[in-house]
C-alpha cells in the first residue's frame, strides 16, 4: 500500500484509480491498469452510437479523433480511520500533468475529498506514428510538490500500419540487429483474412544467428492468438513462415535476436521482413 505523508503525519490511505471508456466498438472494462488502445479501430470515425467519441472534421479530407476517459480516484483508508478526524477532513489540492499534452490532455487541477473524484481524459492519437507510443498523466500535490507524483494513469498506444495496397503486402526493410536487440511492428490485419505468408531476409554477418519470432492477436473473449519460431542463420539467407491470424484485428510481430548470438563479432546484421500477403480462405 502507498502511504502518503499528511499535514499531521503519514496518514493510512492509498490511490485507486478505475478508467472506462470506449475504444473503437469495445467497451474497456473499469481497470487500474491505465488506458490501452491496440486495435486500428480506436484510430478511425466512430459512430454516433459512440456517445464518448469525439470526432472533429477540420476540411473534407481530415479527421481528428478524441477519445474521453472517465478516470475516477478514490482514496481509501485504513479499516480503524477516525472518520471525524481524518476522513472528513481531508483534502488534497492536486495538480495533474500530462506527459504529452498534445496526446493526451487532463484538467489543469483537481480537488480530492474523502470520497473520491471523477475527470476526464482525452486522447488525441490521430497525428502518431505507427507503432508502440507511452505516455502518462500524473498527480502532484499543490501544497507538498516535494512528495512526488501521488499516482500515474498509464496510457498506451500502439498504432499499427495500415494495409492499403493490393495485394495487401507490407514490407520492414533494413532493421538493424545486435545481440538482445528486439524490434516490434504492429499490422492491421484486413478484414477477412486467415492466414499470412512472410519471409525474412538476413544479410551482412559472418558468424550464425539465431533469431526468436513471436506473433500475437488479442481478441475479445478469446485467448491470445499467438505464434512463435526460431530460425537460425549460418549464413546470409531468406526463410518464410506462414501462420493462422484474425482479420479485424492488430498483428504484433516480434523479431529478437538471440543475447548469445554473434557475441564476439563486429558484424551487425541487417534484416529486411516481408510480409508476403494475408490469404483469405
């Protein structure tokens, strides 16, 4: 449990935040885990049955989608607080931080009493790159800043690219490996398909590596749908692989190489990932 000093000492509470919102068509469940957003559909025009979508149009070829959280804080006490003394009196002035404000915007202040406050979040994730994105809005007590952040709502993002071309194909080109390096892409997986095809493509090293590649799906109700291969490269070579996915829904794919392999070489290899095409069966 966090304890947090008071004016009359260390006084017997801690923070528990509970987040909900809409992401795409999904309703997140209240968590204290901070807000996530994964799926490509949290990043597109919502409907007007989404009541906690805001969709700006600026012209007719751009769109800026807000999505609003509703974060509750709810500090909770000790089983034997004096509820005279301590609960009903409290009172915390407590200024909130984003750290990207252009991403993510919260009220400047907040006041906290004994039984909790509710603000709203908003998230701005039209302007981001594809792929993983962290940010964090925090707590700072007015009167004490010297306490440090009272508690964090994580919110993360991860944008994945969007397959346009036809045939749907998407390619990673010279990614850059070292021992323990890993690299994550994330791809929007069209609609429809069921399997993907892919190759990778290794080039300039002298010594064999060892590559683990991971894939995972997150689908709703539904454990995760995972994939995982080690391939090992004697030599600069090109090996495919092939694995069942979920149209609809964000493909991470995973490429580490191996902390023991190529220790004691001054080659850095370069990889170039292609995902040959989704099939639709």
């Amino acid at each position: 449990m966090l304890m947090i000093r008071h004016k009359q000492g260390i006084s017997p509470f801690s923070y528990v935040n509970r987040i909900a919102g809409f992401a795409g068509k999904l309703l997140i469940n209240p968590s204290s885990r901070g807000i996530y957003l994964r799926e490509a559909s949290a990043f597109q025009q919502s409907t007007e049955k989404l009541l906690m979508r805001h969709v700006m149009k600026l012209d007719n070829s751009l769109t800026i989608v807000l999505l609003l959280w509703t974060v509750e804080v709810d500090p909770k006490f000790h089983e034997d607080a004096n509820k005279i003394e301590e609960l009903a009196v409290f009172e915390e002035h407590i200024e909130l931080h984003s750290t990207d404000s252009l991403v993510v915007k919260a009220p400047d202040y907040l006041l906290l009493a004994h039984n909790g406050r509710t603000f709203n979040v908003i998230v701005n994730p039209t302007n981001l790159a594809d792929g993983l994105h962290y940010y964090e809005v925090y707590s700072i007590d007015c009167k004490a800043p010297w306490r440090g952040p009272l508690f964090r709502i994580p919110v993360t993002i991860t944008k994945p690219v969007a397959v346009t071309n036809r045939p749907p194909q998407v390619s990673f080109s010279k990614m850059l490996f070292q021992s323990g390096h890993v690299e994550r892409k994330y791809i929007e997986v069209p609609h429809g398909a069921s399997w993907v095809e892919g190759t990778m493509n290794t080039s300039s090293f002298d010594t064999t590596r060892r590559f683990f590649v991971d894939a995972v799906q997150i689908c709703p109700l539904h454990r995760p749908l995972t994939w995982r291969s080690v391939m090992t490269f004697s030599s600069p070579a090109a090996k495919s692989f092939a694995f069942k996915v979920v149209g609809g829904q964000t493909l991470e794919l995973v490429i580490a190489q191996f902390w023991s392999s190529g220790i004691g070489s001054q080659e850095t290899p370069s990889v170039d990932l292609k995902v040959i095409q989704f099939i639709f069966v």
